[in-house]
C-alpha cells in the first residue's frame, strides 16, 4: 500500500508538473501570437494611414477636375464661331451707322 501511494504521488506530481508545462507552452505560444497581431496592427494602421493620404489626394484632384469641367463648360457655353462672331460685327457696323446718323440728324 504504501508503494502505492508513492506511485500515486510520483503520478500525481508527473501530471501536475505536465500540466504546468502545458499552460506554459500555451502561454507562450498566445504571447507569441499577441506579438505578431501587434505587429500586423502596426503594419495595417500605416497601410490605413497611407490609403487616407490616396484618398484625400484623389477627393482633391476630383474636385479640380469637377471645377475644370465646369469652367469649360462655361467656355464652350460661350464660345463664338467665326460666322456668329461676323454677324455680331457686322450688327455692330449696322449700330454704329444707325447711331451716327442720329448724331448727324441732332446736330442739324
């Protein structure tokens, strides 16, 4: 009997300090993984940061394309061609004379 309960004894301490080895390689291995999601952390908050700056550049330059296309489209909106820009002389010519034969007539 008592060859027995040394036997248990030794079983019981063989299991306990298993088990403790276990919970140690456990912890170990979860302060191991904790490291590496803190580095990925790390690395993804700077791609984060670094997608930020592309995306505020790209609003930017959406906005200056936007304003682009609006001023151009107020220049073609106003944009004369040549035969429009003749007849507005010539309606000019036309004005002229009229308004230099009211002088003439005024002054007679």
């Amino acid at each position: 009997m008592l060859l027995l309960r040394r036997f248990y004894k030794m079983a019981t301490l063989d299991s306990e300090e298993s088990l403790e080895k276990r919970v140690e390689t456990k912890v170990h291995r979860l302060l191991v993984e904790v490291d590496g999601l803190r580095a990925q952390n790390v690395e993804l908050n700077r791609k984060v940061k670094l997608l930020d700056e592309k995306l505020s550049e790209a609003q930017k330059e959406l906005s200056d394309c936007r304003e682009k296309m609006l001023n151009l489209a107020c220049v073609k909106a106003t944009k004369v061609t040549d035969a429009e820009a003749r007849q507005m002389r010539n309606r000019m010519l036309k004005l002229e004379r009229e308004v230099e034969k009211c002088i003439s007539l005024l002054n007679e």
